[in-house]
C-alpha cells in the first residue's frame, strides 16, 4: 500500500490530539469540582457562620482536621477555590507550550529548510533515519521562553508568519505566562517577594474570576488551533515516521514479513495514541521507510 508521507494521519497532528487530551481533561476534572462546590455551599443555606461544621458535613463529625465553624470552613473552600484556579493556571501554561514545542519541532524535523530560510521542500525523514543525533528541538526553545512578543518574532522567523501576534493575543498570553510564573515560583503570590519577604505573614492567593480563566481556556484553544492549522501540513506523518523510527529497534520480528510487522508496529500505536495504525497502512509505511 502506498504510504503517503504529507497526508495527515486521520486530518490531524498527534501533537494536537494530545493537546486536545490535556485540553478536555481539564475541562472535565474542573467543571466537576465546580459541580460539588455549588453543591457544597448550597448545602449551607438556613445556617450561620457560626454554626458547626459538623451540622451541614457528616466528614467533620469528630475530626480534627475540620474548621470548627460554617465560617472557617467557607474562608478556607473559598481560599482552596482560588488555589485551583491558579493550578487550572499552571496546567493550561504547561500543556500550550508542550504543544507548540512539539508541533513545531515535528514541523522543522520534517522539512529542515525551515532553518536556513525556507525553499525547495526537504523530507528530513532521511535525517531521521541515518543520522542518530538528528533533533531540532534548540531552534524551538525561543518559542516556548521568554515573554510571548519575543516567542511571535522567533516564531515568524522560523515559519514566515505567527497565528498569534495580533496584540490581544499576546496581552492574554502574557497574563497566562505571569500568573503561571507567579504560581509556580511561589504558590501563586508575586514573584519579587521570592528574594526576600516583605512581609511574613501568609498573603491571599490572587483571584482569578473563573470568567478570566475560561478566556484563558478559550484563549489557549484558538492560539493552538490557529498553529496546527498553519504547520500540519509541514508535519505530515514525520510523527508517525518518528514513532516507527524509535519502535522498530526494539521489535523482535524484525527479519519477519512486513505483513507481521506491520501488525506489530499498528498494536504499538495504538497503546501509544489510542488509535491503531492499521496494517495495510503501516505496511505502506515500512516500504517508505527502508526505502530511505
């Protein structure tokens, strides 16, 4: 079967659906905390402050560790929602740039003109297979450092144009990149007090309306969409050639029919992307691989 190297594996880039993964995974554990928090404090309604804790939440009945008060307990849930809006911060920070530094370096990988300027397309496949230490990842690093103005030009240096240069999307970005710093470095207080406190007393957590952090969400969705959208097409399957690339070393039906590895490599990838490759495409794909 003919393997067709720049047709994309089922119309995306396996660094998108991994994205799209983290993406959704955090939607759904988020929007079922905020289900048992309205829950939670709906239960608290016909009660005061200083009601027991223990009169609205059988868990603190004869537990120590429980606010006392319906007071104490609102003051530590509501501290405890601020936090994991701020870790919500962090995961939608970690998980965009572990996109963009993956797509992209499948994107240079995969035609290495892109370094020198652009030009006649290059299948960097061959790289891949003949040369062990083929890896472009140190052209990507400006792309996930530093503030997002600075990560759009190295960006349009690379590829001709960023999906996400137009200033509102850098402002956004960089509210995300700050807030993600300041949590990271110091559980969500300013980074500035980390050399030396100006103060030591426990400061609040900063509040992130949860408006502000579903923009966030929404923000990091477009910004992802707009990049696999302009690269895919330079991806191509180089994921996939990749994947191929690191698996057939450790087969051990290597000296068997392509038929047999095939099989071997489509169960491979499936417990690596939850997707077979099926054996009569893979089979396309050895063929273009030894063909190298």
């Amino acid at each position: 079967m003919t393997f067709n190297r720049y047709a994309l594996f089922e119309s995306r880039t396996l660094a998108w659906r991994l994205f799209k993964r983290h993406h959704t995974h955090l939607n759904d554990i988020y929007w079922s905390y905020r289900t048992s928090f309205a829950h939670a404090f709906a239960g608290t309604r016909g009660h005061t402050e200083s009601d027991a804790t223990e009169a609205v939440f059988e868990f603190a009945k004869n537990n120590r560790r429980a606010a006392p008060t319906l007071g104490e307990w609102c003051t530590n849930y509501l501290a405890f929602d601020r936090w994991t809006h701020m870790a919500a911060v962090v995961a939608i920070a970690g998980y965009l740039e572990t996109f963009i530094a993956q797509i992209a370096t499948a994107a240079l990988e995969s035609d290495p003109s892109h370094v020198f300027g652009g030009g006649p397309r290059i299948d960097g496949s061959v790289y891949l297979k003949h040369n062990p230490k083929y890896d472009l990842y140190s052209h990507v690093e400006p792309l996930v450092r530093g503030d997002w103005q600075s990560r759009s030009a190295a960006y349009t240096r690379l590829f001709g144009s960023c999906p996400y240069s137009n200033p509102t999307t850098i402002s956004d970005l960089e509210r995300l990149r700050t807030l993600r710093n300041d949590a990271g470095h110091s559980f969500g207080r300013d980074i500035n007090s980390m050399s030396f406190a100006p103060a030591w007393l426990v400061q609040k957590l900063p509040n992130i309306a949860e408006k502000h952090l579903t923009a966030l969400l929404a923000v990091a969705e477009d910004v992802a969409w707009k990049i696999e959208s302009q690269l895919a097409t330079m991806v191509g399957q180089y994921e996939v050639v990749k994947v191929f690339h690191r698996w057939r070393p450790t087969s051990k039906n290597l000296s068997a029919s392509p038929r047999v590895l095939a099989k071997e490599f489509s169960v491979h990838f499936n417990a690596l992307t939850g997707t077979p490759y099926g054996k009569n495409p893979a089979i396309g794909l050895i063929s273009y691989y030894e063909s190298l």
